[in-house]
C-alpha cells in the first residue's frame, strides 16, 4: 500500500483521487462502503441477465428516480399498463417478465400522497411482502428480507428464476455504479454477481464509469480544466445520494496540475446532513435576502427586524407598502411575533414624521382610559391638573401612536376612538371644545377581533375602520428559517445593550435553538439568548447555556423531511410572488401533487 492510499484509509472523511485525465487512481474503503462497491451482504448470487418468465417483485420509492431511469412503458415488460401510473408515483407491483399471458399484482399512489406503502401476495405457494416506509425499501420472499435504505428515494428490486423460484437477484447499495437500476435491467442490462466481500475494482477507471452527477461531473471537469480553483463543501447529487463534497486540484512542484482528490463529508450521520442541508438553506436565504434588498434596498430595515427569509419576504414587502401610504394599519399576530417592532420599524420608513406614542392598552384603569387617551380640561374632577392635560392623540398630532393590544379597549371608549378617527378631533374630558388631530393610528393585537365582535365586545364599525388596511405577522414556528438570520440579529443586539465582548454559538447550541417550536416567537427567542449571553463565561455559548420553557422537539428523520418541504415549497410560492402556477412548475410536481401538499400543510 502506498502512502497515500495509507493516509486515505486513515481518514474518516470518504476520498478519491483523479489523474488529470479523470481516471480513478485511489479510493478509499469509506468510498467503497459508502456508494455500495463493497458487498457486506450475507448472500449471494451469481451474474446473469432477467429472462422470460422470471418473476419481478419491485417496491420503488418514486418511478423514475434513482431507479435506472424506469419509466410506465418499462413496466408493460411486467404487463402493467396502467393510463394512470405517472413519474414520481410509489410502486409495489409482481409479474413474470415477458410474459404476456401472466396478470401482474402491484399497487401504487402518486407520489408525496403517502409516505408508506405495503403490498402482501402470495404467487404460486411464494409468499411476498413488499413495505416502503421511513428510509426503507423492503421485499420479503418467504422468510428472507431484503432491504435497501435512501435518503430521498430509491428502488429495490428482487427477481426470483422463473425455473426454479430461486432468487437470482437483489439490489443492494451501489446499484447505481454497477448500472443495475430498475430501469435498466427490465431494458435488458446485465447483472454482476454478489458474494460476502466481494469489491467492485474501479481504480484505473474513468470516473463516470461509477460516478455520475451533472454539478458534480460539471465542477470536476472546471477544476481539472483549470477553470475554477477548486469546491468546498458543494452540495451534489451523485448516484442518487444527496451529499456534501469537496473537489480540491493536487499539483506537482512546479505548480501543474497532476491531478484531483474528491472528499465526502460523513453525511450518513442524518445530524451531519440535517446541519449541511440547514447550511445550505441559510446560504441560499442570505443571497436571497441579499439579491431582495440589493433591489429594494430602502426595505434593509425590515429585514434586519424579521429575519429576510423569503417566508416572511411577503410580509415585509406588504409592509414596506403600507408604511408609505399613511393609512391606518391593524397589525396582528400571535404573542411575540414583533408587532412593536414593526410599529417602529414603520414610524422609521414612513415619510410621515412627528412624534410616535405608544399606548399599551392592557395596563390602562378603564376608569382612566379616556382622560389618559383624550386629555382633561382644568378643573374636570378632583385632584387634576388645573390647567387641564393634553392626551395621547394630541401629543400624537402630527406623528403615529401606536394603540398595543387595542382589543382591552373598553366600549365605551370605543365610540370615542372612532369619532377621532373619522372626524380627525378629540374631546378632552370637562370640556366641549373639539381639538383637531392629524394622526395616523397604528393598532395591533394578539386576540381575533371578529370574534370579540361577534361576542358583543367590540364595535363592528370600529372593527373596519381599522382593519381596511391589516398585516399579520407569523408565527416564528412557521417560518424556521427565519431564526438562522434573527439569532446574528438579536445577538448584535444583546452584546451592545449590555456591552459584551464578541461571543457566538457552538454547533450544538444552534441545534438545540433549531429544534424548539418557538411558543413565545421572537420575543422569547430574544430572552433565552439573553440569558445564554449571561451564563456564558467565554466566548462561545454552548448548549448547556440554553434555557428553554420546555424540552426541545425531537424529530424524526421522517419529520424533519416534512418539514424542509414545506419550507421549500413555501419559500418557493413566495419567490413566485404567491403564483401557484408558477411555484408548481419551479417544483416539478403535478398539480394533484402539489394542490395535495397545500392541503396537507395548510398553505393557504
């Protein structure tokens, strides 16, 4: 063994090497483990061909990917000829292989409808089991199981002799490098046997023999062309596997280049994949972000407030609107969503200047609410003021209040808030003389006001006068993203406040702020990272540092699946400025697809 072929081995990182002409000249034994070129299986099974009568079990994952390219028109070597079967449906399907008189058993749903299928048969005395679930594809023929694990999709196929009902093959990992797809072996391709051990030889072979990927095989030949320096942590898609790569140019001493080495970061770790996956995303928001306000750049401010993930691009572009038409606006959304972040964040970006008032309208005595709203004349009762006291509407004039949590306002004081709004007066309490106001009233609540009108506890007409002109903020738990660009913005914010030197988030800290749903949105993001900034003695926060109300959400692989798509899905309707149309054709998916990935995350 060479002593390069000696520091590979010694990596826990999955490598090759390239000569400069593309030719595979070392790889390591993670390598071969991880792309399936070495056989751990139990069993074996000879090379060969499937022939005329042979009898195909296949559980496939979604038709057409990763499977060798099999499409509907395959299937009718199995004598399925289904109108209704599409690219991307899940299939669990038996039948002879060409042979026209034999009735295939096999089941399907379009894809995304289900994340299980299963399908037991008995053919000819053989009892068969077909179980697509989680990162598993499994056919039982008897007692003997044969699976196959994927990260986003996969097929496994079993084929018993049509002679003697022995099984002759079955997938395993790596099928993509051996060219023993689905696709291509209904086409007639041939298989290489397997046997406990056994190692697929690929040094001294050209690299697209086994390894395909159009980014991939793109930045390879960029790198050893000399058009780019090298790739760092890109993600690629090479045989089917979602992963993370470097390709980095080896030189000789006189600077020439002699070749390529590829490195694969550890990703069957699904915590590694989840993190270079949430990377990836928080890359490509922060371009987004960046790109949105390069074009709009007087919406900076929003952004830096709300995050500038494109799941709240729509809210603050509404925003940004609102704020320049010098209306009233009603701004809801749950308890610490930022709705006084955004009453201020207007009173910056408005063209309207003057004053801006904050009234929170949960702390005020009913019994004090229209004195402290509308002003007292002298002498309009005991103990006031004898030259009388302006309210907040008129030291708001000219300027912006902010009514916080208008639904505590009571009845009575209602009739009043309306007549200042559409009259533009007020009428301070001991006195008949109107005042005029020129104010432009920002409201927000927590509470549903339709119901509270519906409950007699909130006047209609006031209802409307306000909400012509609404904006509800999202929950923090909708929009996760979100939290990767308000976690840099609010520590910013808590290391000036309390004059703290630099300090950032371990791997581990992010992860466990990543997993929480949030109950108390960006407000109790705020606190806890106070908090964390507090505790923490050094200059790194680590998870122990994290405080949260409650145990973080833990998730299933299946879960968190789930939830990356609906983020993209919708991230994508939002960069498609709400067009379904559009956002369906960026996805790739059909309409019953994606109309049934609306319903089944309440997109709206």
């Amino acid at each position: 063994m060479d002593m390069l072929q000696s520091v590979m081995e010694a990596s826990s990182q999955a490598m090759f090497t390239l000569d400069r002409e593309g030719t595979i000249t070392h790889i390591n034994q993670q390598t071969k483990d991880y792309f399936g070129l070495f056989n751990h299986s139990r069993h074996s099974h000879g090379p060969g061909r499937l022939e005329r009568g042979d009898l195909v079990i296949i559980a496939d994952t979604s038709i057409g990917a990763d499977d060798g390219n099999l499409s509907p028109a395959d299937l009718e070597r199995l004598n399925i000829r289904d109108r209704k079967l599409r690219a991307g449906d899940r299939l669990a399907a038996v039948g002879r292989y060409d042979t026209p008189d034999s009735k295939p058993v096999y089941k399907f749903l379009p894809g995304g409808d289900a994340e299980t299928l299963e399908l037991s048969t008995a053919w000819e005395g053989i009892s068969i089991r077909i179980f697509i679930d989680g990162r598993e594809a499994a056919v039982t023929v008897g007692e003997v199981t044969y699976t196959i694990d994927y990260f986003w999709c996969i097929g496994q196929l079993v084929v018993l002799d049509g002679n003697t009902g022995q099984v002759k093959f079955w997938e395993e990992k790596g099928y993509s490098a051996r060219k023993e797809g689905i696709g291509s072996l209904l086409r007639g391709a041939p298989f290489t046997g397997k046997s406990p051990g056994s190692e697929i030889k690929v040094t001294g072979y050209y690299f697209r023999e086994f390894f395909e990927g159009t980014l991939f095989e793109r930045h390879l030949e960029q790198v050893m062309t000399g058009q780019a320096p090298e790739f760092r942590d890109m993600p690629y898609e090479i045989n089917g596997y979602e992963l993370v790569a470097s390709i980095l140019p080896v030189t000789d001493s006189g600077g020439t280049l002699s070749g390529v080495i590829v490195k694969f970061r550890n990703i069957e770790d699904i915590r590694v994949t989840i993190q270079e996956r949430n990377n990836a995303i928080k890359s490509a928001e922060r371009r987004y972000r960046e790109r949105e306000q390069a074009s709009r750049p007087e919406e900076a401010a929003f952004a830096a407030l709300f995050g500038g993930g494109a799941a709240t691009a729509e809210v603050r572009h509404r925003a940004y609107k609102l704020s320049q038409l010098d209306c009233n606006v009603l701004i809801t959304g749950e308890s610490g969503t930022g709705k006084s972040y955004m009453a201020r964040a207007f009173s910056r970006a408005q063209p309207r200047k003057g004053a801006f008032v904050t009234v929170d309208c949960s702390t005020i005595a009913p019994s004090l609410f229209e004195s402290e709203m509308f002003g007292y004349a002298g002498g309009a009762f005991t103990g006031a003021d004898p030259k009388g006291r302006a309210g907040f509407f008129e030291e708001a004039d000219g300027g912006t209040i902010f009514l916080d949590e208008i639904g505590e306002i009571p009845l009575d004081i209602q009739a009043k808030l309306l007549r200042a709004i559409q009259d533009k007066v007020v009428c301070r309490v001991g006195s008949t003389r109107l005042i005029p106001v020129n104010v432009r009233i920002l409201a927000a609540t927590n509470c549903n006001l339709r119901d509270k009108v519906a409950a007699g506890q909130f006047r209609q007409d006031l209802y409307y006068r306000l909400s012509a002109f609404s904006l509800e903020l999202p929950s923090l738990r909708n929009c996760q993203e979100d939290v990767y660009f308000l976690i840099d913005h609010l520590m910013e914010k808590i290391l000036q406040k309390y004059d703290m030197p630099k300090k950032v988030l371990s791997g581990e800290a992010v992860n466990k702020l990543l997993a929480y749903d949030w109950p108390g949105n960006i407000r109790e993001l705020e606190n806890v990272l106070e908090s964390a900034a507090a505790l923490s003695e050094s200059d790194i926060i680590y998870a122990e540092h994290i405080r949260l109300e409650q145990t973080p959400v833990r998730m299933t692989l299946r879960q968190r699946l789930r939830q990356e798509e609906e983020k993209i899905i919708r991230q994508t309707l939002a960069q498609c400025g709400g067009s379904r149309a559009r956002a369906m054709e960026e996805l790739g998916l059909s309409k019953t697809v994606f109309y049934g990935k609306l319903k089944e995350y309440q997109i709206e």
